[in-house]
DNA sequence: GTAATGTCTCTAGTGACTAGAGGTTCAAGA
DNA sequence: TCTTGAACCTCTAGTCACTAGAGACATTAC
C-alpha cells in the first residue's frame, strides 16, 4: 500500500489530476488510512496507468469511462471498444487534415514579411485582415 | 449601421460570441441605441473578420489582442507581428507532429482487434493496459 | 518532541466560448 | 396607432480537463 504522492510519482500523474480522476469515477474511491489519507495497491496503479495511456493518446475521460467499464466485464463483447478507438483514429485524422491546411496557410503568410518594415506595410497584418489574400479555404 | 445579427450573418460569427469579444477588447464599445441595442458600420466588420480570420487559423485570443495593437499603429515595426505568426506556425507544427504519431498508434491498436470477440480477448484494451506493447514513445 | 513534508477538502480560475432565464426594443403589418 | 413576434439586452452558469491556492490535519525522519 502506498501514498497518493508515490502513485503520483510512479505513474507521472500529478496529484491533483489522481483526486480529480477518482472525482468523475475513473477511479474507484482509495481506501484510507486512519487519519483519511488515500492508499493505493497494484490495482490501483494498473487501473492509473491505463487511464493515463488512453488520455496520452487522446481519449475524452467519458471515451475513458466506458473503456473501464468493459475491462471490468471481461465478458461483453468488445465492439464498443473497437468503435471507441476508431472514432478516436478517425477525430485524429481530421484534425491532422486542418492543421496541415492551417500550416500552409501560415507557412504562407509568415515567409511574405522579415518582420523589418512598419506594420501599415506588414503582409501578415493584411492577410489576416484581408481573406482574398488567402490561397485555399481554411 | 447594422444590428449584431447582421453583423453575426456577415462574418459567420455568433452573436454572443461577438459580445464576448468586446467584452475580452478585441473590438471597441460598440455604439448604441436608444434603446441599448449595439450598432456597428463597416469599419467594426472589418475588425471582426480580422479576428474571425485570426481565430480559424489558431491564433489565440491574447495573440490576436496584440495583433491588433499593432494594426491600430501602422507606423510602428511590424517584427511582432511576425514573431506571433512565426510561433503560431511552430506550435502547429508541433501538433501536427505529435498527432501524427498518435495516428499511428491509434490505428496500430485498432487492426488489432475487429470487435468480434470480447473483450477479456480485446487488443485495444490490453494495448491501453500495457504500454509495452506499443511500438513507440507517446 | 519537533520540524519538514505530505495530504486533506474546498473554492476558484483557465480558454473560448455556449446555453438559458427573464426582461426590453425594434420593425413590419393591420 | 397598435400589436405581434423576432431580435436584442444583461447576467449567471456550464463546458473540458485540469491547475492553483488557502487553511487545516497527518505522517515521517531525526
């Protein structure tokens, strides 16, 4: 049995984040020791580090919440699973899409001012200012 | 002079929205009515497209603050205008870089598991639960 | 025994909005 | 001129996933 700040050292999720994960039930409530400090085992390490990798790689704490659930019923069919995942993969792509029109844009506007003239003349101000500028949609 | 729902259909930005941006001062007080009803012209819609514009590419609201400074100034050197927009492209970048490889873990996971079985057999949740089956730093 | 460190709960703040309540003003038609 | 209904006003609270800080109590090392 160890402290918060140990489970915290070991899984590098601050303190704070623990508590509030045992708050919106990612976490079951810690067992405490007499003076009402928390302690954790193994399990509660694993189930740490679980939550910790899903958030790494994106995962919403509600996407999170139902992917525990069905750890804990080894049983049920996993599809939920599976569709979690690959709705996560697929919000990933989109938004791997935007930023890469995002970056030509702004790759764009920065290369068209050195930043040493006056801003009246500065080809970033007028591009924001001005969308006709712009090459593509965004 | 236009209400701010002719404002909000010109510049595709929400009326409370707009609100919140002059109350952030990324536009001026707007003039009134009689009745209190705000009245803008064109020079307001210039502004807001300008922050609208500012705001698809990522800028942040503080970033654009200082954007507009600098509009307002046109005498003064454009050099942070540049620096904004230069670091905005790096912490696209960034993402994109990172996201990528989360796109790749992520749709490692998935083949993993078809979603057939359950979920004591599911690839996706033992990936999460050990780090060590993933093939790289995330 | 004491001092330092760790932990507890609770409240409030972050960014960029969004939603809703309850009330007022405006523009158009009768 | 009156009425109706849409648009507008302010204010508060909620979103997400934490983070910061206050003030009090517990544990650990010496």
């Amino acid at each position: 049995m160890f402290s918060i700040g140990e489970l915290s050292k070991r899984t590098k999720v601050k303190v704070p984040t623990i508590r509030y994960y045992e708050e919106m039930g990612l976490l079951p409530e810690a067992e405490r020791t007499s003076g009402n400090q928390r302690r954790y085992n193994k399990a509660g390490l694993e189930r740490l580090s679980f939550i910790r990798h899903a958030r790494d790689l994106g995962f919403s704490i509600e996407a999170i919440s139902s992917l525990i659930e069905l750890q804990d019923h080894p049983d049920r069919s996993c599809e939920a699973a599976t569709d979690i995942a690959t709705s996560q993969l697929e919000e990933v792509r989109a938004k791997i899409k935007r930023l890469r029109t995002l970056e030509k844009e702004l790759s764009r506007i920065s290369k068209g001012c050195d930043g040493e003239g006056v801003s009246g003349d500065c080809y970033v101000l007028a591009s924001l200012a001005d969308h006709n500028l712009c090459d593509r949609e965004h």
